[in-house]
C-alpha cells in the first residue's frame, strides 16, 4: 500500500474516512470492506454481508497472488 494512502488511513476516525480514503485510491475491495462495516446487519442481511465479504477476501488474495507472481516471489495464502 502506497506510504501516502497509509498515513491517511492513520489519522482517519472513522470507517467512512477510511473507506473514502480506499476508495480515492481506487482500492474498491478495501473501500467496501469498511463500507460494510457501516451497513447495519438488519439493511444487508447477516448472509449477504459474510458472502460479500468473503468475495472481497478472495479476490484480494488472487490479486495478491498475481503481485507476488509478476515480483517473482511466493504467496503464502491459498
């Protein structure tokens, strides 16, 4: 994660500066990861909320992947 989006998220409060902070980074999956931190689970649904969430999580760790492909290097997530 670039050093200049980090030292936002540091000083942010609050999940919805967090995830605007994400989001004008253009890292969707975390934006939506603390968006549906927000959500209250009446709104989304206990189920939709774990599935949209572990469809976050796998799509980050394929993206991981191809990172640590393209850099030559091993991925430790499966």
């Amino acid at each position: 994660m670039p050093a200049a989006v980090q030292s936002k998220l540091n000083k942010a409060v609050n999940s919805v500066e967090k995830a605007n902070i994400y989001a004008g980074a253009g890292l969707w999956y975390n934006a939506l990861d603390e968006a549906l931190k927000l959500a209250p689970a009446s709104k989304l649904g206990e189920v939709g909320s774990t599935q949209l969430k572990d469809l976050a999580m796998s799509e980050a760790s394929k993206l991981l992947q191809n990172c640590h492909q393209k850099n030559g290097t091993r991925s430790q997530t499966n």
